[in-house]
C-alpha cells in the first residue's frame, strides 16, 4: 500500500466534538511546529452551536510558507465517532487515520488505502483519571503527545509552551505536562515508525507572529485611537469586539484615576451599533463597530445618513456567509456590493480588503484616519478566514511620530479669527469641507446638521441646484479618496505575460502559491492585489494592458467584478471570473486548476477573436 | 425658502440672564409648523428654560428624530449644533454623542410615531443604559409629517381625522420609560407652560435619563372631535399631580411654596427640586406607586401631568461605564496610542 511520506509539507486534520475542550490542544499541536521554524496555517471550521456538534481543526504544515488552504488532509485525528465515516473519506490515499481504539471497530469502517494509526485513549485516560471532566480534557493533551512523538517534534517545545499557558497556574501545569509525557511515550513504545509525516527544524519562521486578523483589527483601533466602540453580537465579528475590550482593559486605563480612555456598548441591535457610531462621530470622536452581513443590511439606514451628512464612521465588517445560521459560520467574501453602495439614495463608500492580521491591524488604524479626512463611513471588509483564524505574518508595526489625521476641524481659534465656515462647502477643490464640532464657540459654527436638503451654509434648502452641488462634492471627495486609500500590490511574472490576475482579501496566500503552481506549468499570470475601493488609476491601467483578467474572488456574483465594470469602465468581456463559495476557504489548488482550464481554452480559440474580445 | 433672518439688534431694554444673554438668544429659525401646533408651545418652554437656567446656548446639543416634532430643534437654540437623524433612532445617536463629549448638555426631542412606533426599542434601551440626557417627546397620537396615520400612542377607540377608528391598544410612554428605568419621568401639556417651564429646568438638571412625555396636539390631524388628545379633550381630562417650581441651588431667591406639600429633592449637581404638590399623597420617588397611579388615571380615563418619578440618586452611563473625565473629541494619540515600546511587548506575546 502507498504510503505518504513528507518532511515538513502535509495537512493534518482533527475531527472533534464541539465543547470537548479540544481547542486549546490543538491550538498547542499547531504553535510547536512554530517553535520548531516550520510556518503552519491552522483554521476552524465550527458550527454555530456551542456544545455537541462537530468541530473541525485543520493544520497545514508548510517549511515553505504558503499559508492558504491546501485542500486533501493527510493524517486525519479522527476524535468524534459522528463524522467518523465523512471524515474517513477525507484522507487522501496513501494517508493516515489517528483513532481511538479502545473499542474495537469493524474492518468496514476503515479504508484499504489509507493507514489507521489506533491508540487506546479513552482506557489510557479512564486509567489515570477519576474525574470524568479530566478524562474528557487530558485525552486531547494526550493526542498531541503521541502525534509528537509520531513526527518527532521535540517534546521541549511543547513543555515550553504548556509552561507559557498555564504561567503561575502550577496545578494545572503539571497533569498537563503529565498527560502530554503519556501520550508521548506511550507513541514512543507502542507506535513506532507508523507515520511517514515528519517534521525537523527549520528556518521559515523569522520573526513573524501568530495572530487572529480580529484581535489585528481591535488592536489597530486601539492604536488608532478609537475610544467609542458600539457593536451587536454576531458569528464571525464578536470577537474583534471583545478583544478590543481585552486591549482596552490593559491599554486603556488611565493610571492616576483607573478610568477608561474607551467606551463599550453592547446595543440592542446593529441600528443602533452605528447610531451610537454616527453620534460619536458627529460629535468629534473616533467610534467603530464590527459586525457581519446581516448587521450591514441593518446599518444601511444610517450608513446612507452618515454618508450624506458626512459624518466619520468606521465599520469593520468580518463577511461570512449568507442569512440565518449554520453556513453562516463559514467565510465568503460576499458583501462586497451590500458594502460599497449600501443605503438608499445615491452612495458610494470607501472599502479597505485587508489580507492578513498585519493588514487587518495597519488597516483599522488608516480607517480611522481617512474617515474623519474624508468626513464618511469607510469599511473595513476582512472576513471568517482571517478574522477568526490565527495566520503567520509580519510583526505588527507602529510609527510612534505618526499624529492622528482629524481632518478639517475648524477650531474656535479659527472661528474667533474670522474664517470664513460653510459646513457643506469645498473651500480647497477636494470636496472636503470644513466640520465644527458641536459646543466649539457661542456664536459662530454652529449649524444643523441633516441628511439632504440644505445649502453649502446647512441652511435648509430644497432646491435643485443646491442639491446637486452636494451630490457633485460628494462624488469629488469620493474620486480624491483614491489618493488616500492603500494602492494596490503588483505582483509581475517572472516572464512577459499575456494575463493579468485580479484578486483581493484573503484569497491572498492561496492565490501567491497558485501563481508559482501555475509558472511551473508554463502560464505565466501578472498579479495585482486590490486593497481599497474606490479603485485608483494603478487598477484601470493593469486592467487595459492585459487582454484577458481573471478576478478571483470568494462569491457566487463576481461582486468585485461588477465594481470594476461599473466603476472602473473596464471591459466586461476582458474579466473572467474564478469563483469560490461553498463555505470553505479558496485552495491554491482551485485557482490554479480554474485558471489552467480556462488558458487551455482560451488557447485553442482562432488567435483573431481572442483579439476582437 | 423657510429661513427668515432675525433682526440682528436686540432691543436694549431684553433682560439678559447670568451668562449675558437674552431670551432672544435662545431662539432659532422661524417655525415652519402649521400654525397652532403644540410643538411650537413646546420650542418656547424650552427657550424659556433654557434661558432661565443660565445655559450658554452653544453648550447644548440638540438632536431629534423624524417628523413635524423632530423638525422643531431648529426652531430653538441657533447657536447650538442640532442633528435631524433618522426615524426612531434618535436615542443612538444621543448616546454616541454623550459617549464623545460629556460636558454638553444633551437634549432629544422625538415624536410618538418616532419614539413610541419605530422607535420603541431604541426608546426603551436609551432609559435603560441611563443616557445622561432630557429626553422630550411631542406627544400626539399622530404621524404629523406624513399626515394623520395613527401612532402606537393613539388611544383604543380614538377616531382618525378621516375616520378610521384605532383599534390597537396605546402604548404609554410614561409606564414603559419608568420600567425601563428611566430616572426622572414626567407629563406635561404643551399648553400648560406653568407645568412644562419647570418640568424642562429640572429635567435639564437632572443627571441621568430624564424623560417628559408632553401631550402636543396637531392642529392638523389631531384636534377634532373623536381625538383624545386635543387641545379640549386634554383641557378636561387634565389632573395634574403636582406643581414644580425648579432653581439652581445658586439662586439665592426662594419661592413661595406652601408648608406641608412641599418635598426638598436633591440633585447630583447639588441644585434642589421641590415639588409643590397638588395632591398631597403623591411621592415622586416611589417608583411602584408612581406605576400603579399611573394605571390608575389611565383606568379613570384622566392624564396625570406633573413629576411622576424622581430618582435622587440617579447614576448616569459614563458612571456605569467608568470613563475619564476629559471629553473623548479631545483625546489624541498622547493620551490613547499605547505606541510602539508596547507593540514590541505585544508582537513578543505572539511569537
Ligand atoms: C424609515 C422611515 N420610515 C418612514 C418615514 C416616514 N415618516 C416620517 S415622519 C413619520 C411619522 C412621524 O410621526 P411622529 O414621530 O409622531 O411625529 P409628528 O410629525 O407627529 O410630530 C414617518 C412615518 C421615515 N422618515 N423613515
Ligand atoms: S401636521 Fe400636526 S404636528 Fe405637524 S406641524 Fe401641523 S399641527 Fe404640527
Ligand atoms: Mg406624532
């Protein structure tokens, strides 16, 4: 029977129940490949209930560093009897199935090609356990030793970080250290030479960090200079909300009186999330809110009053799938159109695609910024793969001579000084007026504050002509954001290329490692990555020199596609579309193979129609 | 055009208040309600009190929702910033601005359609999170903007101007914000400034979520035969509990008030309230009496005007929230970056 061997380059999945305290086990297994300079890319895949429904940890092992999906799973730990049977089906042949053989399973329920690896856990644990809490929570430390022991990662590293986790926690420290040393030498006596995946200290590492692009997000509000958060629950953006709490809490405080430099409000809803963020705004101080697609629908309202009356507000929608629950849980980068043209009347918002933590970090700090520049609400559009998945990346990064961008405040010094203030009028050509806020000076600046129907003074005015410099300012402060907004990032082929790639957010790491699969099958593919709407002449430019462009995204509609037709005047018959959305995160296997199909095809057609297209 | 221009001369003989201006200062645009509406009579009271009070005019936010009542913030202090938001979710809106800037004097201004129809969840939980805010809804029982649908307010039984009959049950702001836990509850009449005057002072003092409920007929839409709340209908149902007479602790001047039916009922800011009362048995600051009287009118059929609730001890959100006394709007990067020495620690944590 084939067996699968690899050194440093394999995927290992854990099919768990959820509940079982599995989590932080596997989170262990993952860091230790870390500690050893080997990059992995763990992600969760969990469903929207809290206890008993299966949960699903995957780990890809990767000296090379290619941190998207891979797809096919190599060694399966197979923990919850429930999917027993889908999960076998998952290993690839050649491959391996971790079980717990203290019962005995018939020969049907295993496969001839894959080899099953059993480990008597549950008589191991009930063996050494009383507590029936302890036998459930020490067999999963009790996995990972054995799986140490079977890829030879070093068991220091592992004691090293179980000592990091439980710091100043000695009674939980040592059983956990105990239970790790049983499953290890347990493997190492009674298992020995069963895997072929095996690790070895490497140098892929560096310096880089292992973060959730939510906790990025929070703390890049924090650094940001957010101090009015208002959010409403919702699976995959809570917990950028609680981080931001859990920063604010240690980062926040003021040491002479213990106040809060922060404010929380867990609303009752997402209205008024970004009713409490359009108040805070209005009123001079930095609010965000995170949530979700469904949290966007019911923001709209006051997103469209906030654009239109040009108040700052930040919104860091974390996209996942479709409405109710269950699929939910899972990532899409599907909210793309609800984000850029949400609300009534005519609108248009400025949308920041973090890639990563780092991005997700660096970028919550800039929305800040340009939404009180640009006086309206700007999105940060990550989503379920990066926000609640911890992703290898560059260390996080802060000049600390940077001063928060306020954007036009007029002060009561300027007022006093007799300058002139009209709150909706462009005094410099960029669309940008000037804001006061509210309690500036006795008897200058003030003014009232709607959503239409006014005059570059906010004196209430129904005209046609008044309405229509608005709308003309709006749309000239919309165009000078493309100054403003992160370019995007090319990515040239080694050899003159007939194609472009467009693509975005967290397809990033995936479609880096299709782009080298790709050269080595001789397509050679320039690549540039979006990182803001409105789109800048960089995206126009990349777009005309390219016959054909494939824009890979994670949605059914091409969402980013549509934007680039409507608001680029691309070629709609130059974009071909790569689309992925079953709920599972885009594999550089996926893009390479739709984009090998379609050159193939686009190869045999006449060369002069491809020219006419 | 509705925007006239006010004379820019005051006339020399205007009494100023303590902070030098006059009762015209706290004036705004000229009303575009329809002549006679109750919401006007309500811009005055607030004028009135807010002029009373010593208040700089720019020290005041005004904010409001959607509808003829939500309009009226330009009306009334010209030189505060006001914010005309979005249907029935004024409430947010004041909560965020409160959250950046707690030193301004914050003032709602909603109608029944928008506080107690769309608006009711932000209406409840803006009580419960104890907004330091005064919250005042121009009560009656109509849609004035989009001209004379019922409100949720709009009593059982009540006839519509074109002659619809409501047959849903009302609901009353009053009971819903004192459960909710509003600190001071009140009603009023718009055509009763004697009442609302006071009620207003002492709203604007209170420290925490104080609402008045103030029964605003519509001219238009509300104030025939078969409404219950007219300008007539409220005339003769009217039993008002209680008279208010409010002062600023700093006033040196006492008021008259009769021995016996007074109670002194202090405040956070150290000004005192006391209430002259009408009905000697009534106690603001019992709050499950204050509900059952409530029921009780209703049950007779009668609006009960006056304080209804008072709570001395109110706490306001920022206490809840534990924030620094420095408005958020004037924080920058000194006081909130962690800056890069931390950021190192926190990339260390990560690795
Ligand atoms: C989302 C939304 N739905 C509907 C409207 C239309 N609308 C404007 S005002 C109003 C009712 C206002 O009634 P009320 O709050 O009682 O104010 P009044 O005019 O009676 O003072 C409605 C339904 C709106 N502005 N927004
Ligand atoms: S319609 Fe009614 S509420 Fe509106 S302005 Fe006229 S009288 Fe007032
Ligand atoms: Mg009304």
């Amino acid at each position: 029977m084939k067996r699968i061997e690899a050194l440093n380059d394999f995927v290992v999945k854990f099919a768990n129940v959820n509940g079982s305290g599995s989590a932080s086990a596997n989170e262990l297994f993952a860091k230790s490949f870390l500690r050893m300079g080997i990059p992995v890319s763990p992600r969760n895949i969990f469903p929207s209930n809290i206890q008993g429904l299966p949960t699903w940890y995957e780990v890809r092992v990767t000296e090379r560093g290619w941190l998207g999906r891979r797809g096919g799973v190599d060694l399966m730990v197979a923990m919850n009897p429930q999917t027993w049977a889908q999960d076998v089906k998952e290993i690839e042949p050649g491959g391996y199935l971790f079980y717990d053989n203290t019962k005995a399973l018939p020969q049907g329920r295993f496969r001839d090609d894959v080899h099953a690896i059993g480990m008597p856990l549950t008589e191991i644990c009930n063996q050494t356990y009383t507590d029936s809490r302890e036998r459930q929570l020490f067999k999963n430390i009790v996995y990972v030793g054995a799986l140490a022991s079977l890829m030879d990662i070093e068991p220091g590293v592992i004691a090293e970080l179980i000592g990091e986790q439980y710091k100043g926690k000695e009674k939980l420290l040592k059983p956990n250290l105990n239970a790790f040393q049983m499953g290890y030498n347990y493997a190492g006596e009674k298992l020995k030479g069963v895997l072929g995946l095996k690790v070895k200290r490497a140098y892929g590492v560096g310096d880089r960090i292992f973060m959730e692009g939510n906790a990025a997000a929070a703390l890049g509000c924090v650094y940001g200079g957010a101090t009015v958060c208002a959010w409403y629950p919702i699976t995959p953006s809570s917990s950028l909300a609680e981080a931001f709490q859990r920063y604010c809490s240690k980062l926040r405080l003021d040491p002479a009186t213990g106040k809060n430099k922060f404010a929380i409000v867990q609303a009752e809803d997402e209205l008024a999330s970004i009713g409490i963020v359009t108040g805070a705004g209005w009123n001079g101080a930095r609010a965000f809110t995170a949530t979700s697609g469904p949290g966007i629908s019911l923001m709209s309202e006051f997103i469209g009053l906030a654009y239109f009356a040009e108040i700052p507000a930040v919104i860091i929608d974390v996209q996942r799938g479709g409405p109710s629950t269950g699929m939910p849980t899972r990532t899409q980068q599907s909210d793309v159109l609800a984000c850029a043209y949400a609300s009534h009347g005519d609108t248009k918002h400025v949308l920041l695609f973090p890639e990563d933590p780092h991005e997700c970090f660096t970028m919550a700090a800039d929305c800040l910024d340009l939404a009180e520049r640009l006086q309206t609400p700007v999105f940060l559009m990550t989503d379920l793969d990066i926000g609640m998945n911890q992703r290898l990346c560059k260390p996080l990064e802060w000049d600390d001579s940077r001063q928060y961008d306020r954007g036009k405040v007029m002060t009561a010094e300027m007022l006093e000084a007799g300058k002139e203030f009209g709150r909706y009028l462009d005094v410099d050509g960029d669309g940008i007026p000037f804001r006061t806020y509210p309690g500036t000076h006795p008897t200058k600046g003030a003014y009232f504050t709607r959503g239409t129907s006014k005059n570059p003074y906010a004196v209430y005015s129904e005209t046609g002509p008044d309405y229509q410099y608005n709308m003309q300012r709006l749309l000239k402060k919309h165009d000078f954001a493309k100054t403003l907004v992160p370019k995007p990032v090319l990515t040239p082929a080694n050899e003159p290329a007939r194609f472009g790639c467009i693509y975005y957010g967290s397809t990033s790491p995936s479609m880096t490692e299709a782009l080298e699969a790709l050269a080595a099958r001789n397509i050679f593919v320039n690549a540039l990555r979006i990182r803001a709407f409105p789109f800048q002449d960089e995206i126009f430019d990349f777009c005309q020199s390219h016959s054909k462009i494939f824009v890979v995204e994670q949605n059914r509609d091409a969402q980013l596609r549509t934007l680039l037709v409507n608001e680029a005047g691309i070629n709609p018959a130059s974009l071909i579309s790569i689309l992925h959305y079953d709920g599972t995160p885009i594999t550089a296997r996926y893009i390479t193979r739709e984009i090998s199909e379609s050159v193939s095809a686009l190869n045999v057609r006449p060369i002069k129609r491809d020219k006419a297209a | 055009m509705t925007y006239v221009a006010k004379p820019k001369l005051h006339h020399p003989t205007l009494a100023k208040n303590k902070v030098g201006y006059t009762r015209r200062d706290y004036e705004g645009k000229v009303s575009t309600l329809c002549a006679g509406c109750g919401h006007d009579s309500i811009s005055a009271a607030l004028i009135q009190a807010f002029w009373e009070l010593d208040i700089q005019p720019h020290r005041v936010a005004k904010l409001s929702g959607i509808g003829c009542s939500s309009k009226t913030p330009d009306y009334f202090l010209g030189n505060s910033h006001g914010f005309n938001t979005v249907h029935g979710r004024m409430p947010s809106v004041l909560t965020g601005a409160n959250l950046a800037n707690r030193e301004l004097i914050y003032l709602g201004v909603s109608g029944d359609g928008d506080s107690a129809s769309i608006g009711l969840g932000q209406f409840a939980h803006v009580m419960r999170r104890g907004v330091n805010m005064t919250y005042i809804l121009e009560n009656n029982g109509v849609y004035g903007l989009t001209k004379g649908q019922f409100s949720a307010t709009a009593d059982k039984g009540s006839k519509a101007k074109k002659g619809m009959i409501n047959a849903d049950a009302p609901v009353d702001t009053v009971s819903l914000a004192l459960l909710m836990g509003a600190t001071f509850v009140a009603r009023s009449f718009s055509g009763d400034k004697k009442q609302l005057v006071p009620l207003v002072k002492a709203a604007i003092a209170h420290e925490g979520a104080a609402f008045i409920d103030v029964i605003s007929p519509c001219v238009a839409f509300n104030n025939h035969p078969g409404s219950t709340k007219s300008y007539d209908y409220v005339r003769e149902h009217n039993e008002a509990v209680n008279r208010l007479d409010f002062w600023p602790s700093r006033d040196a001047i006492t008021v008259d008030y009769s021995e016996g039916g007074v109670i002194d009922v202090p405040q956070h800011d150290g000004s005192i309230i006391k209430l002259r009362k009408l009905d000697s048995s009534y106690d603001p600051s019992d709050k499950i009496n204050a509900v059952s009287h409530i029921a009780r009118a209703a049950e007779k059929g009668e609006v009960l005007t006056g304080l209804l609730y008072l709570a001395p001890d109110a706490e306001d959100l920022h206490a809840h929230l534990n924030t620094y006394e420095a408005p958020f709007n004037r924080l920058g990067e000194k006081e909130l970056c962690p800056g890069a020495g931390m950021l190192e620690k926190i990339n260390a944590a990560m690795r």
